[in-house]
C-alpha cells in the first residue's frame, strides 16, 4: 500500500508540471523550485522571455516541464549579477 501512495504523489506532481498555469502561478511555482542563488522570476523577465520566444507558447499558459528550462537557461545568460 505505500508504493501505491507514492505512485500518487508522484502522479500527482507530474501533472502540476505538465499543467498549463498563469505568468503568476508558474513565477511562484518557479522561485520555490531553483536554488536561492539563481536568479528569481518577475513578470517583466517573464513577459520579455515570452516575446522573444513565441513559438514556446503554442498553447495558453505557462508549465513547469516546458518552461523552467529554457527560463532557467536564458534568466541566467541575460541577467548575470
């Protein structure tokens, strides 16, 4: 029985990540997942990294599985402290 109560919660966050959620829900999402000493997400390095990359936003929304990555990626070349 606890296998299958791990096989939920597994299930379960695998499905937050493939979710499709608003700029607000992922920005949290995201910031609660990286390491403090990455930068963090705000909605105007959201929005800017939605425009330049329009193609990631075939569908309406932003998702974990997708998104982080590429964001993770390009925050930290364009926003070096």
């Amino acid at each position: 029985m606890v296998v299958l109560k791990s096989m939920k919660s597994i299930n379960t966050e695998l499905e937050a990540n493939q979710a499709y959620v608003s700029l607000a829900s992922f920005s949290e999402r995201y910031n609660k997942l990286i390491p403090a000493w990455l930068p963090q997400a705000t909605e105007s390095k959201l929005n800017e990294f939605r425009s330049i990359y329009p193609l990631l936003f075939k569908e309406d929304g932003w998702s974990i599985e997708k998104h982080r990555k590429r964001f993770m990626d390009w925050l930290v070349t364009h926003y070096a402290s």
